[in-house]
C-alpha cells in the first residue's frame, strides 16, 4: 500500500520541503511486502504472550516489567537510530519490543490505574491522531517510504507505538463487550483487514489510511490469535501456554528476519522511490 497524505500530489517540478534531521540515503523502514505484514502479526502475537509471560515468571509485578521492558526498548532504538540503513534484526526486534510495551502500557493503565478501555482507546487514538498531524506539519508527507532522517524516524515509531497501544485497548474493548471468544475475534479483525484491502484496492481508500489502519488492525489480530494458543482450553484456547507460543513465533520471526537479511528482498530500491512514490 502506498503512504502518503491523501490528495498530496506533486505537480511535475515541484519541489518537496527539505527534509529536516540527519539525512541518509537509504529509507530506514522494510519495503510493506507480504514479509511484512506476516512478520507484524507474528511480532503482535509476541507482544501479547510475551507481556503475559514476563508478568507471570519474572514476579516484578504489571510495573515492574513495564519498566524493564521500556529500558529495553530505548536501548534498542538507541541502537537503531545509529543505523544509517535498514536493518532487518534490529528493525524487527524493535517493532516485537514495541509490541510489548505497547501491550503493557494498555494494561497498566486497566488494571492498575482502572482507566476505563472506552477512555484510553480514546485517549491513544487521540494521541496517534497529534503525532500524525504533527510529522505532517513537520515533514509534509507521511509516507513510510520515505523515512531518511532522524526526525521522520522519530515521528515514525512514535506513530508506531501509538498504533500498537490503540490496538491492544480497542481489541480488548471489541473482546469484552462483544464477548466472541479468541477465534471468532481473530476472525472478526481478519475481515476488517480485508475490507480495508478492498477499499484501497478497489475503491481508491488512500493508501496511508489503509496503511495504518490495516497497522492498527493487526495487533488485536495477532493478540487474538496468541491468546487463542496460549491460554487453557477451559478458557477456549488450546492451551498451549505463553513459553511454548511465544518460543514458537519467536523462532519463525528469527526465521524470516535471517532469510530477509540474505536475500534483502524487502530493501526498497532507492532509485525507484520518486518523491511522490511511497
């Protein structure tokens, strides 16, 4: 899907805003294949068993582990800003970070400050909403084709955190009052996707809509798909456990990961990317 603003088209010769930031050559975001997309969902169902997991084992308590897992997380985007390039190991341990925090910091706010899920899917959505107006008043673009210097970077996986904390509130929210069971949700936000699909494909939704809402949409997806491994069959899953699902879709993410780093197919070729491509 492309992702850019609706309606931002260049006219021939014009010339986009300079970017702001240290300026790389290289775009420091995968190119959105079918690689990406499955890895997001594998990444989301990490996020949601793995936060369960640390919760259980680690006795840190909701808290404790939020906090563990945030220092993790800053020491690994520390690491990729200093890339100047697509890096599919430490992009993708980013995002699986991401997830997790994202997962916990819905959760901290539910069960440990009784915010309601009405108002903190709000809340989040509010948030992404300013973090999207304002790298667009900054950059001129939202295109995620195009993410070549350090502030775009940082509008970037901020929006991304955003997306994954808005996930996690609005699938719990969508699974207590629609009360359908792990399956029949992960059913339900499957189609949502689809239908996103068809309306860009088909009916002309602008691609940086169906991006992030398709984005949005994967983490309740993969939360609902790991719940329904992980959890007790009294509880309608297959009681898989948290360890054995989340070694399980670590192992194919670090699959996929190694075998993107070999054969760099979802690198963008940067003499393809035209100001107005995305």
């Amino acid at each position: 899907m492309r992702a850019d603003l609706p309606g931002a088209v260049e006219a021939p010769g014009t010339s986009r805003p300079a970017p702001t930031g240290r300026r790389l050559r290289w775009n420091k975001v995968p190119d959105v294949t079918a690689y990406f997309w499955v890895i997001k969902v594998l990444c989301t169902t990490v996020g949601e068993t793995a936060a369960d997991l640390l919760n259980e084992k680690l006795g840190l308590g909701l808290t404790g582990v939020s906090l563990l897992m945030s220092v993790v997380l800053v020491a690994v985007l520390v690491a990729q800003f200093r890339t100047r390039a697509y890096r599919p190991g430490i992009y993708w341990l980013a995002v699986a970070l991401i997830s997790i925090v994202g997962t916990l910091i819905s959760d901290n706010l539910t069960d440990n400050l009784g915010v309601p899920l009405e108002t903190s899917t709000l809340a989040f959505a509010v948030a992404l909403v300013v973090v999207f107006v304002a790298w667009y008043r900054s950059e001129r673009t939202l295109s995620i084709h195009h993410v070549d210097t350090t502030r775009r970077e940082s509008f970037y996986w901020l929006a991304v955190l955003f997306t994954f904390a808005l996930g996690t509130a609005a699938g719990d929210l969508v699974a207590e009052r629609m009360d359908l069971g792990y399956w029949l949700s992960a059913g339900l936000f499957a189609l949502a996707i689809a239908a996103v699909a068809v309306a860009h494909f088909a009916l002309g939704l602008d691609a940086v809509w169906s991006f992030w809402i398709a984005y949005i949409l994967t983490r309740p997806l993969g939360a609902s798909i790991g719940d329904y491994l992980s959890q007790p069959t009294a509880d309608g899953g297959l009681g898989l456990g948290t360890v054995i699902t989340s070694v399980l879709f670590l192992a194919v993410i670090l699959g996929l990961v190694v075998f993107l780093t070999v054969t760099r197919r979802d690198v963008a070729d940067p003499e393809r990317l035209t100001p107005q491509a995305s």
